[in-house]
C-alpha cells in the first residue's frame, strides 16, 4: 500500500453505529433480537454486515422474551435491540423476564440526543433510571470513546455471578458522532484488554463432608434440581450423583429432561409425597419459592434440612438453609460426586423410601393414564395433549424443544408431556409469564437449529404475540405451534346467573374470545402451513404432516370451551 493510502486508511472515520457494532461482533455476539427504527436502524445494519445475525420482531415484547430465552439455551447473553422511550419500555418485558429468571440478556436501546434531553424531545425517557429496577447493572454511553467500553462491560456482567439483565444506553448523538479507524482499534483492544473476570469463594471441603454426611445418613433424601442446574450443563454430575447413590430426584418444571422424566428414580408423579416426607433435600440450581412453596410446611415436613446449591450468596442468606453451598451447580456436584467415590453408599431398589416413591408413581401414572387412554371428543385437555405426547416422543433424539405456556395447557403439559433431554422445555418460569410462546419458539430454533421446535399453547397465551407466526415464516424456521382453542381464558363465559347483571351484561364475559377462532387462518395469511383439527385422526394426521415437514405450522385444536378450570399457581396434586 501507498503511503499516502495507507494515511488515508488510518485517517478515515467510523460513526457510533459502526464501532457499537464491531464491539458485539469482537465481544462474541453472534445474534440480536429486535425492532428497529430511529435511531439504531444503522445500528442493526452494520452489525448485520460484520456477522452479526438479527432477527427482526413485530413487537420489543417478544423480542426480548427471545433474547432472555436465547440466553439460557446457549449460557451468551441474549442481545435485544430497540429504538428509544416506548420501544425501551416495551423492552422492559423481556429484560425483567431474563433478570426473574436468572437468564443472562443484554438490552441495547437508542435513546434521545443528550443536547435536547429536558426539553421533551422526540421519545425523550430517563432510561438508565427507567430500566434500574428490572436489571443487575445499566450504564449510558456519553461519548462515542466509552462505546466497546460498555458494550464488554454489559456483556460480561451479564453472565458474571448469578445471570441476569444488563442494559445499554445509545443517545443518538453518539451513534452520530465519529473517530479514526486507528483510534477506535485502540479503543477496542483496550476494552478487551481491560474484561473483567469474577472469580467465585472457593468452597470449603469441610462443607462438602457435611453435605455428604447428610445425604448418607438421611432416611429419605431427595435431590430437587431447577433451571439453574440446566443452565450450568449439570447433567452429567446430576446423573451420577443420582445412579450412585440411588437417591429419588425432583425436577422443578423447566428442570424437566435434566434426567429423563422416564427414569426410574424420578419423583415428579409422587412430588406431593416426596417434598412432604423427605428428611433431607439437597436443592440444586432451584429457589425455594413459589415454585417449591417456599421449603415450608405444610408442603414440606417442618423437620426437613435443606442443602441449597446456588450461584449467588445473597440467596443462600435469603432462604437461611441447614447447609448452603455457593458455587456452579456443575462444580459443586463434581465436588460432591468426588466425595462420595471415596466412600460410596447406596439406597438400593429395596430402600423402603425408594419403594414407596416408586409405588406412589406408579399408582399415579396409572390414574392418569386411565385418563389418557380415553379419546374424549369435543377434546378435553387430555386426549390431544396424550396424541402431541407420543407424536413428540415418536421424533426421537435431537428431541424436539418444548414451548409451553397457558393456564390449563400448562399445567396439564407439564403433568403429561414426557421430557427426555436436558433444556428442551421453555415455559411461563419464575415470574408465570404468559405471551413468551413465540418469542421463545424463535429463540429456541435459532439457538438449537438441529431441533424441531413445538410450542403447546393455550388461545390466551398465543393470542399476546401471535403475529410473530409472521417472523417464523419470514425465517422459515422449523417451528409447529398448538393451540388449544377453547374460546377464551380458561375457557368461553363461565359465570353464574347472578353475575351477568349491569348495563353492561350483554358484553362477552371478561374470560371469553370470538368462539371458534380461525388461528390457522393467521399463519395461512402469512404463506405457512395452517390446520384445524377436532378429532384424534386429525389432529394426529397434522402432527405428522407438520413434523416431517420442518416449516413454520400452525395446529388450532378445538377444545371443549368447559374442559378447563380456572388456574393462577400451578397446581401439583400428584
């Protein structure tokens, strides 16, 4: 090269949208998720050209629940992109949904010109301020020079410690202004430089010998495990933590799969039994919320001492466990299993506590399957959630990811639906979101393209983003969506005489949609693949059809609208 080219080259300049985008790109972002517009449109387009795949949505709502959910499924920080004010707030969604969830998401949103912030200028909102509340660490960048500074930052303390949410502030005049090519490779290689590495307390081993002592002298341990365990790829030390010592196992719901719901020691179908009688219950990656009825009586035995397994400090304080372990799930259970090899133990199949978790399941299963074995038309909950069981279990290994969310579609699916591999289950978490569905159906494809991706959904829970079937078609990604068609939330009109009184008692009930919705007719109109089905024969022969061909789909399947119960906690009553 010339000398005067090669000035020229260094010379030359790139704006904020260029060198945000080459701070992801060199950072390790690989995906975005987002809705564009002023001013980060130039912000998705470079990033795109530098490698950098975005995914574009309807609505910052979805988006963000894709970004949350891409974040659990690959352990990077999901990156959501949105424009500012609204677009940040609608954002909020996804990034408190990641931070409840303990998810590691980053949103990036454009905000207004610092110059005319005060003086209501166009989308004008504090949002560092407005973002605090659902996010671990937020921070603005005031100049283009502080730029791949804080994208590292973001990017890293959110997945620093327990994961979680992390935002970016981009004022337009930054995305604006420019620097020297040379100048922002200094920079670049200077935010690189500078990363921060958090290092976890060591745990002591006396720690490790007293969990261990527990375990082996407990007359009824159990280990219980959630989707931090998940998130730390601890199945293998889960699985021979359980083999060895023949110890009963309970998954919280997206713990599901972790080790197969088919496993002889699993406790799922005898939860009620397991959680009330157990004497000591080592509790791995899971909180002891509502989800576990806080550890207390009277789910749980007043007498039960708690092993608790987290990431974060401050939750082991929280929950004032008998021993608490702060530590990776994976490295905390290697610790444990190593341990144990030195002085093994094992309940056997003969174990009365192992028999009668077993005994219990068994009775369980058997009542529901008498249940499932019925082919109840108009559907009721059970008949196509028995048909979608075996049409998921019939594709085999990759087995499909399983996105779940509605009131009693949930519920029945989490109780029916058969998990079989670890992270293949997404459902309404921690915080029981409804409308993250679609959001997470396109988050799983993208993340794990090798699987099929199927989404059981309730009408409501579809109904809060289903024009994102638009952005599973625009992507052609291999996505069927069921839903269970029941003419409204829980189901059509449901109350008494009485209550339909007032001027206003002609209005459809608060619970009930348009009966007999088209939803299928949504994805035709989008050029996919719709079906309506309301017998076994069609819904199986959809399934098939659906499966086998890898599009997106969409599958209404018209449910009884009185087969449903009213449901706000899920409900364990096995």
């Amino acid at each position: 090269m010339a000398g005067s080219e090669l000035q020229n080259s260094q010379n030359a300049q790139i704006d904020g949208n260029t060198l945000a985008a080459k701070s992801l790109s060199l950072f390790g972002a690989t995906h975005m998720f987002g809705v564009v517009g002023i001013p980060v449109t130039s912000l998705a387009n470079r990033a795109v050209q530098l490698g950098v795949r975005f995914i574009a949505f309807h609505n910052e709502q979805s988006a963000g629940y894709a970004a949350s959910a891409y974040g659990y499924l690959t352990g990077k920080p999901g990156i959501l992109l949105t424009v500012s004010g609204p677009g940040c707030v609608h954002g909020l969604a996804g990034l408190s949904n990641g931070m409840i969830n303990t998810w590691p998401i980053v949103m990036i949103s454009g905000s207004c010109d610092q110059k005319d912030f005060g003086r209501g200028d166009f989308q004008e909102l504090d949002q560092v301020e407005a973002v605090k509340p659902f996010s671990k660490f937020a921070v603005k960048a005031k100049d283009i020079t502080e730029v791949p500074k804080c994208v590292a930052q973001v990017l890293e303390r959110a997945v620093s410690g327990r994961p979680g949410g992390c935002y970016l502030d981009l004022p337009t005049d930054v995305l604006h202004q420019t620097i020297s090519v040379s100048e922002a490779e200094k920079l670049l290689k200077e935010a690189e430089s500078a990363k921060e590495t958090v290092t976890q307390g060591g745990i002591v081993n006396s720690d490790i010998d007293k969990a261990v002592s527990l375990l082996k002298e407990a007359k009824k341990p159990l280990i219980v495990f959630g989707k931090g365990a998940a998130y730390a790829r601890a199945e293998g030390e889960l699985k021979k933590l359980v083999e060895s010592t023949g110890i009963p196992f309970l998954p919280t719901p997206m713990g599901k799969g972790l080790l197969p719901d088919t496993h002889p020691l699993a406790a799922t179908a005898a939860r009620s039994l397991a959680i009330g009688q157990c004497d000591v219950a080592l509790v791995v990656g899971a909180r002891l919320n509502w989800l576990l009825h806080f550890g207390e009586p009277p789910k749980w035995s007043k007498d039960v001492k708690f092993v608790l397994v987290d990431v974060c400090k401050e939750e082991i304080e929280l929950r004032k466990p008998h021993l608490g372990l702060v530590g990776d799930a994976k490295k905390v259970l290697e610790m444990i299993n190593k341990e144990i090899k030195d002085e093994p133990f094992c309940l056997g199949k003969n174990h009365p506590w192992v028999e009668a978790i077993w005994k219990k399941t068994k009775d369980n299963v058997l009542k529901m399957e008498v249940q499932l074995v019925k082919d109840v038309v108009p559907f009721n909950f059970m008949t196509p959630m028995r048909i979608i069981r075996d049409a998921i279990l019939g594709v085999g290994s990759p087995a499909p990811i399983l996105v779940s969310e509605g009131a009693n579609t949930m519920d029945v699916g989490r109780a029916v639906l058969v998990q079989t591999e670890p992270r293949c289950r997404l459902d309404a978490g921690t915080w029981g979101t409804m409308g993250v569905g679609l959001g997470y159906c396109i988050a799983a494809a993208i993340a794990c393209p090798e699987r099929l991706v199927v989404a059981v959904e309730g009408d409501s829970g579809f109904g809060f983003s289903a024009v994102e079937v638009e952005t599973l078609v625009r992507y052609q990604l291999p996505v069927v969506v069921i839903v269970f068609n029941n003419g409204g939330v829980y189901g059509g009109d449901r109350r008494n005489p009485e209550e339909i009184a007032g001027p206003f008692k002609d209005d459809p009930a608060p619970t009930s949609f348009v009966p007999g919705a088209a939803y299928h007719k949504l994805m035709e109109a989008f050029r996919g693949k719709g079906y309506l089905v309301g017998t076994p024969e069609e819904l199986k022969s959809a399934l098939s059809e659906s499966f086998a061909a890898r599009k997106p789909a969409v599958i209404n399947v018209t449910i009884d609208p009185y087969a449903g119960a009213e449901s706000g906690r899920m409900q364990h009553k096995n």
